[in-house]
C-alpha cells in the first residue's frame, strides 16, 4: 500500500519505518524541514533502540522517504497516518491545533476516497472533529472515512512494540473500512479488536489511566511501608503472584513520567469534567505522582542537612531507561529541588545528557561516566533504572565518593549487600541501613 503518516517524531517515525519493513511504500511528512533533511542524510533525530537499523534499511530500499510537502504526499497515498504531537495545556486538556491543521491541510488536496487514521493519543470526540472539518475544507465533495488506531508503544522497546504488539485496536465506522486496516496489519499476525471509533479513542486513555494508577498505588503502599517498617519489594511479590494483579507496573520509585502517563492522564481528567464527570480517583493518582520527586528530595535534605554546597551525584536524567526523552523526566525536578537548596550536581546518563543540557539549569557539571559523577560527591542519587546503573562496580563507587551515601530513586540495590558493601543506603518502601 502507499501509505502516508503526517509526523515525524517517535510515533510517526517508528510507525512510518515499521510499514515500510513490511513492504509498503511509506511516506513521512514533517513541517520541521531541518528534521526531514536529517532523515534524508540518514540522521536519526531521537534514540530507539533497532530504529536507526530499520530507517537505513528501508531508506536504501526505496521504500521509505521523508518530506515537508504534505500535499504531494496525500495525495499518492491511499492511507494518511495523522501521527503529531498532541501536548498537554496549562489546564491538563490535549492541544489538538497540530491534528486540526493537519486535517485541514487533508482536505485541501482531497482527490480521491481515502482513509485518514488518527494515531496520535487524542480525547474521546476527536475522530468527529477531524471528520467536521475536512468536511468544511474539502475542495470537493470526495469521500473518506476517519479511523480511530491507537498506539500502545513504549519508548525504549518501540520496535518491538510495534512489531509484536499485545493488540491492535481499529476504530471504524463501518467493516468494510475496518477491513483496510486488517488488511495493512494483516502480516504482523497480532490479536485485533474492532470497535466504533469513540471506543477506541477511549481504551488508549482507559489503558494509560489504569497503568498509571497501579504506579501510583503502589507509590503509596511504599509510604506506608516505610511506616510500617516493611518491605515494598515483598509486598509486590506476594501481589504480583495474585493473577488478577500480576506485577507489571507495581514497580515502586519515583513515579511515572514520559509523554504519556502524566499527559493522558491529565487528558482524561479534564475530557471526564467535560463531560459532567468528576474523576476524583484520577485526580488522586495524579496527585500522588507529583509528590514524589518532592518527597524524595526531602529524604536527601533530612539525611544530608545542611545541604548547601553539597556535591550530590545523579545518575539517571531520562524519563526512563533506552531512550534520550526527557519530557516529565523524573530528574528535571529532582535536579532543580536540589540546586534550589544549594546542593552542586553532577550528574550522568548514558544517551540522554545533550537533551538534558538544553532542559536542566546551566549550573549542572556532566560527567563522562557514572565514576566520575561518584568523585568526591557526598550522595549519590539513583533517578533512571539503566541497567548499567546495576551493574556498576559499586566497591569503586564508594571509594570515589566522600560519604558512601545512596539515595536509590528505583530501588536497583539490595539493601543487605549495600550496607556489606559499606553504604548508608536509603530506598523507596524499604526500611535504610547502615554499613557494617
């Protein structure tokens, strides 16, 4: 099939590649013209573990190009991906003025039937407002249909995601353009549901919402422990083995971050309020979410008190571990909390430090590596799960630190070999040690 997908960001480009690879003719179109000249040289404009392979791949194959001209590349494509950014406003509701523009331009060059598909993660009600307005803005009556396919990709595992999905939601007005869809789909041979396209736009934020609140709930268990002197760690275990919970995303820390959880959830709030609903357990799960960088901080200031001037060494500046997305890092505000309170970072990530220099307040030092963020720093500050971070020579970490002391944002580290190995050592839901 020609397909065309609008967007060239970690949606779109995946998605984009991830055709191209199953034999379609693949078009990505993006208005930022420096990204698409990178693309075209073959720059990869964001980390994705297999994604730099697929875009070279395709690329010398012919099947996959990238352009800024959105009306040539509708115009030879049978299906249109609307796959742009949809950010969050200052009230929590997703801006959709990238998805209104791009359907307006859709419209404009409309010269034959085509299915135009929103990808982006958009509120329950935007496949009609899509639907409205390239009804109001087609240069001729041309027929087309508007479908709801949600993507359920992690950053860091994208490919993968998308090549194995767990389910391939289409939202549809009718079977007959449901089919189109199965069709294109057809050769990953994954479980996929049809549903109308309201219900679709609703299981992407249905999704996203839940797996936030387990993050969340398991968030305040791991207070409680702390309380209650037990360990958040065997707690999962026993709930995890619970078939009905599983342990999936019952990983206590810091709490979510990304461009999903903290934006859908958000979304789904404010598109609940819209429509008469008060969403108060969301609300509480948002609400938890934001108090733990601010909790975690606090535990440092406790532990190191006075902090000013206080050499803090963080490891970990990502959202999350094989990406360089910094959008709700954990670490933007775990880093700024501590600069407020007169503490000095140094801090390391594996892929992501460019990102964060352009983010994170200049008084930031970067190191070369996580020893080197260790050097003569009195903390040591776990705020990303890379798993480099766990297999660190730890005995080489505490001689180059000035107090063998760890705050460990993710909890990487077992308590009792911690304190073997001579640390004072603080975790989230579990009781601290002291070295022996």
């Amino acid at each position: 099939m020609n397909i065309c997908v609008v967007g060239a960001g970690y949606v779109g480009l995946v998605t984009g590649a991830v055709f191209a690879d199953l034999g379609n003719d693949v078009i990505c179109v993006d208005n930022d013209a420096a990204k698409v000249e990178a693309l075209k040289r073959g720059v990869v404009p964001i980390y994705e573990p297999g994604l730099q392979e697929m875009v070279d791949r395709n690329a010398a194959d012919g099947r996959l190009a990238f352009a800024t001209d959105l009306e040539e590349a509708v115009r030879r494509s049978e299906i249109v991906f609307i796959a742009v950014s949809t950010p969050a406003k200052s009230n929590g509701e997703s801006d959709l003025s990238a998805v209104e523009e791009v359907a307006r331009g859709i419209a404009r060059v409309l010269d034959r039937y085509k299915v135009i598909v929103n990808k982006s993660t958009v509120p329950v009600g935007t496949g009609d407002l899509v639907r409205r307005i390239v009804e109001a803005h087609r240069a001729r009556p041309v027929e087309f249909d508007v479908v709801a396919n949600p993507e359920f990709l992690r950053e860091g595992s994208a490919i993968e995601d998308t090549l194995r999905p767990d389910r391939i939601v289409i939202g549809a007005p009718s079977q007959s353009v449901a089919m189109l869809l199965l069709e294109l789909y057809a050769p990953l041979g994954r479980p996929m549901i049809i549903t109308d396209v309201q219900s679709a736009e609703m299981i992407k934020y249905a999704s996203n919402a839940f797996l936030a609140t387990k993050i969340s709930f398991i968030n305040a268990i791991a207070d409680l422990c702390e309380l209650a002197s037990a360990d958040v760690g065997q707690v999962v275990k026993g709930m995890g083995l619970d078939p009905r919970i599983g342990p999936a995303f019952l990983q206590a820390g810091l709490g979510y971050g990304g461009s999903c959880f903290p934006k859908d959830t958000d979304s789904l709030i404010q598109t609940a309020a819209q429509l008469g609903y008060d969403f108060r357990l969301l609300r509480a799960v948002a609400e938890i979410n934001r108090e733990r960088t601010v909790r975690f901080v606090e535990l440092i200031e406790k532990v190191l008190s006075p902090l000013p001037d206080r050499v803090i060494a963080v490891l970990g500046l990502a959202f999350k571990p094989n990406t360089d997305d910094m959008r709700e890092a954990r670490s933007i505000e775990v880093v700024r909390l501590l600069l407020e309170r007169g503490a000095r970072i140094q801090a390391y990530d594996p892929v992501a430090m460019a990102n964060a220099q352009r983010i994170l307040p200049p008084e930031v030092r970067y190191c070369p590596s996580s020893y080197e963020a260790a050097e003569g720093a009195d903390a040591l500050a776990v705020v990303t799960e890379w798993n480099a971070f766990k297999l660190l020579n730890l005995e080489r970490i505490r001689r180059a630190m000035r107090r063998p002391l760890v705050f460990d944002g993710r909890n990487l580290y077992e308590p009792e070999r911690m304190r073997r190995l001579g640390f004072e050592y603080y975790s989230i839901g579990r009781r601290p040690v002291s070295p022996s």
